[in-house]
C-alpha cells in the first residue's frame, strides 16, 4: 500500500528520469509529446536527448506550470521544447495529425478529463508506426491517487485492443504500437 508513495517521494528526491525515456524508446531526433509535463521533469531530459533535430512538445494544461517550463527553458537556452498550455483532449492544430513518433503520458493519466478523447487525441498526434507510451501511478488501498488497475487496462483496451500492459513498483504501463 505504500508502494505509490514511496514511489512519488523517490521520483522527487532525485530519481533521473532517463530510464523511463529509455523504456519508451526515446531516441536522438524524434518528435515526442510529453502529455502532462508537469514542470518538465521529463520534458527537459527528453529534449536533450533527442538533440537539436528532434522537439520535444510539452503539454501541460496547467498555465502556472507550463510557464515555469517556459522560463526555465528560455533560461537554460533549451530551442527544441515546445510549450503547450493545453488539456490533451483539446489540442486541435496545436500538433498536427501524425507529427509524433513517440507520446508518452508520464504519472498523469489519472488527471486527464475525458480518457477516451485524450486516448483518441494521443492516437491522432502520433505517427503510423508511432507509440503511445502510458506511465501512470498505480491507486492503492490507503492512497487512492491514481489509477484503479482494472479501469486502467479496461478504458485503453476499448481503444486499442493490442495494447500491452505491465504492472510494477507502484506504476501501471501501456505500450500502443501504432500500425
């Protein structure tokens, strides 16, 4: 039951978010959007790894936050980040359909509003052949922040019935290969 907070706390006392980029499959010059920024904590390292020929769109719904990432952005002259101040189930032209090769939701899918659209809109950004790649805290029985496993795997097999699942340390993961 502790699992998801200890989780949390680890991830915000140093834990480097480059292993997960790796487990998406993150790599120099792709476009990837990172739904739910938050502040950039995974923005920022994917945007160094996918160098100057590759962006990074950030998208965060929230304005105080994505104008943090903005600010820090411009003060460590980072030029492939993209800020995004959007719900993922709104962002209409903001990404066109098919620019993405990699959209990845890290630890924010339980906030999203409306699952079937965002899932819909994730499908829509990301490249033939692309991923989508769902990262997200796992509910427990004490702390029920997150996402219930069942629901989890029931809402984004409605839409993609190939997806893959696992569970693991606190975190639930859904990998769409797109065709």
């Amino acid at each position: 039951m502790w699992t998801s907070l200890l989780e949390a706390i680890r991830r915000r006392l140093g834990a480097r978010p480059e292993s997960r980029l790796t487990e998406a499959g993150l790599a120099k010059g792709m476009k990837v959007a990172d739904i739910g920024a938050g502040y950039g904590f995974f923005a920022f390292p994917a945007a160094e790894v996918v160098g100057e020929e590759g962006i990074v769109y950030a998208v965060e719904p929230n304005p105080r936050r994505a104008e943090e990432i903005s600010k820090r952005a411009e003060e460590r002259g980072v030029k492939n980040l993209r800020v995004l101040i959007a719900p993922v189930e709104e962002l209409g032209e903001m990404i066109s359909s098919g620019e993405v090769e990699l959209v990845m939701s890290m630890s924010s899918f339980h906030h999203f509003e409306d699952t079937r659209r965002a899932l819909l809109e994730m499908k829509r950004i990301a490249k033939p052949g692309g991923l989508i790649y769902i990262r997200d805290i796992k509910a427990g029985r004490l702390f029920k922040h997150g996402s219930d496993s069942e629901e989890f795997r029931n809402v984004i097999s409605v839409q993609f019935p190939a997806a893959e699942f696992e569970e693991s340390s606190g975190y639930l993961v859904a990998r769409i290969r797109l065709g």
